[in-house]
C-alpha cells in the first residue's frame, strides 16, 4: 500500500451512470488490485477496481450509486486526489494456462482489462465475456477488442448481443446450454473445457456463483464488499473460506475457486 497524491486527467461519463477517470502520478498496480479515494467531506474512502495502468497514469472506471460516486463524477480535470493504491491481492497470472476466459458481469468487468493486457504478454489467448443489464450500460467492449480479443457480449434484455446472462454465453463456448433461469442457476452437465482451460471473473456475488457453477475448471473471483478501511485494519469485510476468515480487501478480492465457500 502507498499513499499518493494523484491529479485527475480525464472524467468523463461512458455509459450510463458510468464515468472513466484517469489519474497522472506515478505508481503500480497489478491487475485485480483497487485504490482506496478519499473524497471531501465524507469519511470513508471509496474503493475502485483499477482498469488500466501505464507508467505515470492510473485509470478507474466507476458507476454513481450513491453520494461518493456522485461527487466523484463531479471532480474536474486538474483536481488532486489523496489516494492509497496497490490494494488488494490481485490476480496470480503466474499459471500454466494458455486459453483462459474472464469473465465480467457489469462495472466488475474494467480489472478485466489490465488483466486481459498482462495475460496477452505472457504469450496467453484469453477470450471475454461481459454481461450487462442493457446495451446503454455496455463499456471496455471496443478495448477488449482493440487488444485483438474475442469478446462475447450478453444483456439480459437481449438489446445488444446474447440476450440472458454470462452463463448463457458461457454455454455456448462449452458446448453446453446455458442457465436459462438467471444467475442463481448453475448449468447441469457443464464441464466447462471446451474452449478454455481457466477462468478469472469479477462481478456481483450472485454472477460469481452462477459462474463457478458453470464451469468445472479452475478459477479466480474476484469478490465485492462494502469497506471500511480498506487495508485491513477494521475486519469489516471479513468473509469465511474453507481455509479460515480471510479479509476481501487484503487477502482478497481475489479468492482462488478451492477455497470458496457460498
């Protein structure tokens, strides 16, 4: 963790009620890890899952929903943020992989994209899905494909690629039918091998486990939970895994599919 002081170089709004903000200051950040914002006149900070970052810049991409995000996205270019970055444990990429699929479901979808970068430089083909409500909220899809990715769109209202939920997607990649009955139904019979051999996602619990259910190989999740600090110290976004209390917001948000418990 280091705290920094970062000048905001770019806020603009991308979707609905989505905003990407880029912040100039040196720093690293592995892909999975979030900083922590401090935000005037509120005393918590405000966790975000970092999407990008290059030497000398950070970029976050953040959904208003409630009084943080909403001054958030009113902060001009030139503005200096009080920042904690490197946060988190991220995810180990460091694997003997070589067609893995991220999977992203909403706002949980930008670390994907750092970690769709690192992956490609290590000689992997990762394949993308990204799951949205509607075709208004959809964002990272031209990135992902800038990078030279398949990327597999699904909205639940079936405005914009495959109408239903990622796992509908994820169906078709494993030769198997999708989960008809939305997040919390797993697909029967899934083994999940057909086109990749490893699975990393990030998105709302209820994705997660519809993910996990899925799929039959071995993954990473990346996990949200309401923070108090952020680094540790408050225990407040402790959860139980098969190896004892783990806090999301140090042992985590990345927690490997052995050790999840639902």
């Amino acid at each position: 963790m280091e705290k920094m002081l970062l000048k905001v170089t770019e806020n603009v709004k991308i979707a609905k009620n989505i905003y990407r903000m880029r912040l100039a200051g040196e720093g690293k950040a592995k892909p999975g890890q979030f900083v922590n914002i401090m935000l005037g006149g509120l005393f918590l900070r405000r966790p975000i899952s970092v999407c990008d970052a290059a030497e000398g810049e950070f970029t976050i991409i953040y959904k208003v929903v409630g009084r943080g995000t909403e001054l958030l996205a009113t902060y001009p270019t030139g503005k200096v943020l009080d920042v904690l970055t490197g946060l988190g444990n991220g995810y180990d990429i460091n694997l003997d992989i070589m067609r893995p699929l991220l999977v992203g479901g909403g706002v949980g979808s930008p670390p994907l994209y750092l970690l769709a970068k690192r992956l490609f430089e290590l000689g992997k083909t990762p394949r993308v899905v990204l799951g949205f409500n509607t075709a208004s909220e959809i964002i990272l899809e031209n990135e992902f494909r800038d990078l030279g990715l398949e990327v597999n769109i699904t909205t639940i209202d079936g405005s914009r690629g495959t109408r239903g939920f990622v796992t509908d997607a994820i169906g078709c990649l494993s030769g198997v039918e999708g989960a008809k009955e939305g997040f919390a139904g797993a697909v029967e019979g899934a083994e999940g091998t057909g086109d990749f051999d490893y699975v990393f996602a990030c998105g709302p619990e209820a994705m997660l486990r519809a993910v996990y259910d899925a799929t039959q190989v071995d993954g990473q999740f990346s996990f949200e939970e309401r923070m108090g600090c952020g680094f540790g110290a408050c225990m407040g976004c402790s959860c139980k895994t098969r190896y004892g209390y783990k806090r999301i917001c140090t042992e985590g948000p990345v927690l490997k599919r052995g050790e999840i418990i639902w």
